[in-house]
C-alpha cells in the first residue's frame, strides 16, 4: 500500500513537460508559460530538435575536450577551478555592454557549440518568461540579443564515470538476491540569480516543489536524459512584484553538468534604492559561491557579506531570546532570574542551532542594557528582561524594533571604518563580580572584621603562636584488613555505577526504538537496505529531537528492534562484514506489544 501511495506522490510532483512538437511559436508558447510559472520555477522541454547534436557534444566533453586546468580562476570568476573529490569547475561570463570587460573567453569548441545552441533557446525562453510575469512595459524589453549577459558553467568529474561501475560494487546476499551498493551523490546547492538557466541535459539535478517550505530538507530528483531543464531565477522574482516565486536547484556535479544563466546586461538597475545593478548582485553570489576565490580578489567584500550573516543571526537570536524570557517570567511565581545555562536549551532548540553562552554575550555588545546578565551566588551567569513602567512600554517603540536600529547602527559604522572589516560581533565581556548592594555588603564585613582583629591585637602585649598549632597527632598506619575493605567497596561502587550507566543506556535505546520504528515504517519494504545508509538516515532523521543519536546508537537500535521483530525484520552479513537489512510490511500495534514486553524484560532482569 505504502509503495501506490509513493508512485502516486510522484506523479502529483512531477515537473511540467512542454512538448516542442505541440506548441512551438511565441503565440502558443506564452500562455502556457503564464501558467507554469504563476505555480512552478522549474520546468521540462521535450523533443527539441537539436537534442541529439547536444547530447553527443556533451558525450565528447566527458571524454576528449577536456577542461585547461592551467588558466586557474581570474577577477572576474572565469576560467578553471578545481574543487573536491577530483571535480573541475569551468565557468566564463559575457556581457554584451562594452563598459564591463570580460576578457578570458572559452576555447573548448565542443563547449562553445553547446553555449551557441542553448543562447538562441535559452534567450527565446528568457524572453517568454519575462512577458509572462512581469507587468512593466520597459523591463519587458530589457533583454534582446544586443542586450543580454550569460554565464556558462561546466563541471567536469576527472574520476570518470565512478557511478557508472556500479557492477563492481555488486554482491550475491545469503538468500540468492543481487544487491546493488547504492553510491549516495554529493549535491551542490544553487540559486541562480538571473532570469533563466538553462540544462541541456535534464539529468543529476534535484529540484524543491513549490508545495514545500524553503526550510524542508526535501528534494524531488529529475531524471529525464531526453529533456532540457529550464529554472528560473531570483532577477525575474524580483521584477514579477509578487507574481513568481522560485527556490534553489541542486546539481551533481560528478554528472558533467552544464548550464547557461541569462540576465539583461549586467549595468542594468536592479529598481530598489540602494541595491544597485545587476553586477553587484552577480558579483555577491560569486563572492558566496567561491569564497576562497573571493579572499584572494575581494577580502573586503567577502567580510562584509560574512558580518551580515552574523548580524542575520544576531537579529533572530534577540527575537527568540524575547520569546523564551516572556514565557519564562510568565511561567516563574518568584522574582529570581533564571540561570543562563538553563534557558540555552531551549533556546537552540527555537533557534534550530546548538546556541552558547558567548552568542548570547554579543546580544549584549550591540545592546548592552537589552538584558540583566550577571552572576549569582553560585557563580552562575543569570539572565533576565529588565524592568520597564508600564506607560514608557506603551510609548516607546518595541524592543526589537530599537535593538535592530542599533544593530544597523552597529554595522554601519563597522564597515565605513578604515580598518580591516571584521566578520563576526565581539563578545560582550562581563564583569566577574555580584551587584553592587552584594558587594558593599561583603566589604563592609570585610571592614567590620579587619577593625575587631586590629582591637584584639593591641590589647595583648607581644606576638606569639601557641605550640599546639605546630603538633600533629601520629597517624595510625592502616592493617592489610582495612585496605582491602576499602579496594572491595571500590570495586563495589565501580561496578554499580557501571551497571547504572548501562541500565539508562539500555531505557535510552529502547525510548529511541519508535522513533527508529517510523523511519523504517516509511521506507519501502522488501527492499535491501545496508547498515550504513540506515544509521545515517536515522541519524540525519533524529539529528534535530531533544536527544540526538549517532552511528554507534543507530546501529544498536536496528540489531535491537531485529531481535524484538524477528519474523518480520531480517538481517545478512555479506562480504567485508557489512549487514543488509530487509523486513516485510510492519504492523505498529503489534510492535508496540512487543516492545513493551521487551522493556518489562529488561526492567525485570535489572531488578535480579
């Protein structure tokens, strides 16, 4: 039943196909393109009739027109640039405006074939696009042959086809089964900025449905090596006013992926006050991509972009830091402010991030009397929302409103400094002392018993040190007998307190068996599954819950839900020694039984 209900979900998220053979002129093609976009970013072109000569330009890429790995990567972000895992990134950019040079140009002449194909489609479809969303007479003309700038991107995998020799990876299972080592893809995540990029091939790319949040870490993949991809970008969002959204692709870049990006020229404005042309934002999504790049050519403007995260950050941590002190005061009967050590829990939970003592310290360098922060009497930092009348609370503007402004304040004289930009918010140092009123009180008894010393002194005659302060009673030497007690009650309490970590070992992994239950419950059954691959799901899976798991613990729960469902769950060990894990259709009543017998036998045989 669960594999209907997946196929169905596929279907209802497949990317929209527009068929060439069907609707080819501009008439027919505009309103079908006004429809895709007013709900997708993302779509499929079928039966172009150049897609066999591209598909053999792109076969001769992988194998004879290799990229110069001598040019390196200039100013401008063209050229060649190595990355991981033996992959190459080729990338050159043009621009019709003579004001903007671009002068390393691309001698591959396979790649410049595929480059002069996808401009004529890639500028057509360009065009449609922006007609389609973008009511503006003069940004619907903005971009023509005369007035265009691409980007062209080639990733070359110099491993060679490693996912193509899948056969050597194979396996026979104990049951007679072939299994298949599943080889999991390194994805890059991109968001292009300009109005279309373009794919020749339709292949190693996942995209994010529209029917998901940009926070979900859920993926649809594409597979359709017979298409072209077309994905809009973050310049036509931002002239639709509203009309078009979009989101981030992500691309294999082992799969030899290129693409073409399209914008008007780059001397173009943006529209909004202060957000300049359309270089300046090509030139902060090249700064982000390839920041070692950016260090050698931009320092500058790199740290700026690295300080503005950090203020992104700053500005979401003040607004949670709010929420968590509202609820906290609202939830306290006494006035004793909560320690700080105690709020940071809940506090990185909200924020989806582990949070420290020091980040909430920086809230303090921007506002430093936006909170109550100092130490009690156990040493222990304390932290509070401090007193306001109520008649200046509902005068004045709200607090996050005034910590922003000073935030902006804050960066703006950061960077209009001479100095050297720094990247992240100082910590706010604090004083290692309690109050004031706790401190004139401790120095007044300091005062009050430095005077009656001094009265005691200057009543006795002379100075001198009574000779039972420097007599020390003989030890009494311990017997054989009282040493080996004291070893037994060591061993004792070691091996009890061993026996007790192992108990609450033992109830953690058997309170994360249902979480682990319904992740494997999700998955497809009678399908092999390796160890490996399920241990770093469930630990992805569990990575933002109140108690987070690792390998070690993941595995220990698959071999321990193995032996409560031993009928159902099955487990071989191939060569090399890695488990592969297949189970039927699972009945979670029946597992609940189950388990819990399984944890009145495990709490029985604690209490023997």
């Amino acid at each position: 039943m669960s594999g209907v209900v997946n196929s169905k979900r596929k279907q209802l998220l497949r990317v929209p196909v527009i068929d060439l053979d069907r609707v080819s002129d501009e008439e027919q093609l505009l309103p079908v393109i006004k429809a895709v976009l007013l709900q997708y970013d993302t779509f499929l072109l079928k039966n172009y009739a150049n897609k066999a000569v591209l598909d053999t330009l792109l076969a001769g890429l992988a194998t004879t027109d290799l990229p110069d790995t001598n040019q390196g990567f200039d100013a401008n972000f063209t050229g060649t640039l190595p990355l991981e895992d033996n992959i190459w990134l080729e990338q050159y950019i043009s621009d019709t405006d003579p004001q903007l040079h671009f002068d390393r140009k691309c001698k591959n002449e396979s790649l410049n074939l595929i480059y002069s194909r996808l401009f004529k489609l890639g500028l057509f479809f360009a065009q449609l696009c922006v007609k389609s969303v973008i009511s503006s007479s003069e940004l619907r003309d903005c971009i023509s042959s005369s007035h265009c700038a691409t980007k062209l991107t080639r990733y070359f995998n110099d491993n060679g086809y490693a996912h193509d020799a899948a056969d050597a990876g194979a396996t026979m299972l104990p049951t007679g089964d072939d299994f298949q080592y599943q080889f999991e893809r390194d994805y890059v995540t991109l968001l292009p900025t300009g109005v279309l990029t373009i794919f020749p091939c339709a292949n190693g790319i996942r995209y994010k449905p529209s029917t998901m949040a940009a926070t979900d870490n859920s993926w649809i993949t594409i597979d359709e090596p017979d298409c072209l991809l077309l994905h809009t970008g973050t310049l036509l969002v931002r002239w639709s006013q509203g009309m078009h959204t979009t989101s981030p692709l992500q691309i294999d870049p082992s799969a030899n992926i290129v693409s073409l990006t399209i914008w008007p020229s780059l001397t173009t404005p943006i529209g909004g006050e202060g957000d300049g042309t359309i270089a300046n934002q090509l030139l902060e999504q090249q700064i982000k991509a390839f920041p070692k790049v950016a260090q050698q050519y931009y320092p500058r403007e790199l740290n700026i972009l690295k300080l503005q995260e950090a203020m992104k950050f700053i500005k979401e941590l003040f607004i949670v830091c709010e929420t968590v002190l509202s609820l906290n005061a609202l939830s306290r009967s006494t006035g004793v402010s909560p320690e700080l050590h105690v709020l940071l829990p809940q506090i990185s939970n909200m924020m989806k991030r582990k949070i420290v003592q020091d980040d909430i310290l920086k809230l303090l360098t921007i506002w430093s009397d936006a909170y109550v922060v100092e130490l009690n009497s156990r040493g222990e930092l304390t932290m509070s929302l401090p007193k306001r009348d109520n008649l200046v609370t509902l005068t004045n503007k709200s607090r996050t409103l005034a910590f922003v402004e000073r935030a902006e304040s804050w960066y703006q004289q950061v960077i209009t400094s001479k100095s050297d930009v720094i990247t992240h918010i100082p910590v706010f140092k604090i004083n290692k002392r309690r109050s004031s009123t706790n401190f004139k009180t401790v120095s007044g008894n300091k005062v009050q018993t430095k005077s009656s010393d001094t009265n005691a002194l200057s009543n006795s005659r002379y100075l001198a040190n009574k000779k039972e302060n420097f007599m020390y009673k003989e030890k009494t030497p311990d017997s054989q007998a009282n040493l080996m007690d004291r070893l037994r009650e060591r061993e004792r309490r070691s091996a009890a307190l061993l026996s007790q970590r192992q108990r609450r070992y033992q109830q953690f992994l058997a309170m994360k068996m249902t979480q682990v239950f319904d992740i494997l419950f999700s998955l497809t059954w009678g399908q092999p599954y390796t160890e490996t691959y399920l241990s770093s799901l469930v630990v992805d899976s569990l990575q933002d819950s109140n108690n987070p798991i690792g390998t070690k613990e993941a595995s220990e729960i698959l071999t321990g839900l193995q032996d409560i469902l031993p009928m159902e769950i099955s487990v071989h060990q191939v060569d090399g020694g890695l488990k592969v894990y297949r189970w039927n259709s699972l009945d979670k009543n029946r597992f609940t039984k189950l388990l819990e017998i399984h944890k009145s036998k495990q709490k029985g045989d604690q209490d023997i």
